[in-house]
C-alpha cells in the first residue's frame, strides 16, 4: 500500500537526472501535504550536492537518499508501490524503464515532458511537467498526482509479449512491402 506523502525518485545521481528539482519542490509540496518526504533511489557523483541542497532548503530530514542493488527487482517493485507519487524529471530518459515500472503497480508519475518520458504523456498515461518549470510549479503536479487515480490503468500497459509481437507484426509488414 501506498505511503501517504512519499515521493520516489529513481535514477543515477547525476545532474541531468533531475532528482534536485524534485528536493526544490519539497518545501511546497509540504505546504499542503504536511508528511510529504522524498526517497531518492540511486547512486552517483551527484549525491553530495543533493544533500547540499536539501540541507541549504531545510528539508534534509525529509529527504532519503539510498540505492537498491539492480538486480533487486522484488525490492524495487516494493519501493514503488509504496510510493504516493513516482517523480521523473531527467532532463532525457530514452527509455524510462522505471516509469513503465512505476506505472504497472498502479502508481501516478509526474515527468518532464521530454524525450522517451514526453512519449508517456503524450499517450496520457504520465502527467507532465513542461522542462525548466518553476519548483512551485513541479510541487502542484506532485500534489494532483498524490490525491489522483493513476492516468492508465496498469492492465492496459504493453507487455513484453505484446511488445515483440507487435514488432514481428511490423518486420513482416515490412518484408511484404520489399521489392522482389
């Protein structure tokens, strides 16, 4: 079950992963969800400065920063459907796996409206966040999504199955239309 005001953030902790903009918004995210904390899975360069940041911003006690091992799959799935909301604010994410992850145990996602994750809000299944949004902004998308059903219900998702069988469709599609 869902932890009530818990944000994940999952990725390697560098810049362009985007988890400093979702410690930017805490301040205002707690504004109107007093336990709202953050649990920033991943490891990295980057994790010094975030501690930085959550520290100048006062919210260091509300703020985790751990990593699971990646092939701790049960763990993951655990983490994220004890999530409130899934932030995912990289600056480019081609293929957001952990999205698709945090979408198949019914959780709502908030992304950068960018690259691979920009294709998810496109189908409407992510809530987006336009790139370079103000902390306030991102805080108020965090909140919607938090009292929010998921946007796609998780038996609707491709599969793996799916997915290849759709792509063999596509190659034999395309070998018919090959000239002989």
């Amino acid at each position: 079950a869902a932890v009530p005001g818990r944000i994940v953030s999952s990725g390697r902790l560098e810049r362009y992963k985007g988890h400093h903009r979702v410690i930017e918004a805490l301040p205002h995210v707690m504004r109107d969800v007093p336990d709202a904390h953050l649990l920033v899975l991943g490891t990295g360069p980057y994790e010094a400065k975030l501690r930085q940041l959550a520290r100048r911003l006062g919210v260091m006690d509300r703020v985790t920063i751990t990593h699971l091992p990646p092939a701790d799959r049960e763990g993951m799935a655990r983490v994220l459907a004890e999530s409130s909301v899934i932030a995912a604010l990289s600056d480019y994410e081609a293929h957001p796996v952990a999205v698709m992850e945090a979408l198949s145990v019914g959780r709502s996602v908030v992304g950068y409206d960018i690259a691979g994750i920009g294709e998810l809000v496109s189908l409407g299944w992510v809530r987006g966040v336009t790139p370079g949004a103000s902390a306030l902004s991102v805080a108020r998308s965090l909140v919607e999504a938090m009292s929010a059903s998921p946007l796609v219900d998780p038996a609707k998702l491709p599969t793996w199955d799916s997915s290849a069988a759709q792509l063999a469709q596509l190659y034999l599609a395309s070998a018919d239309r090959r000239p002989r």
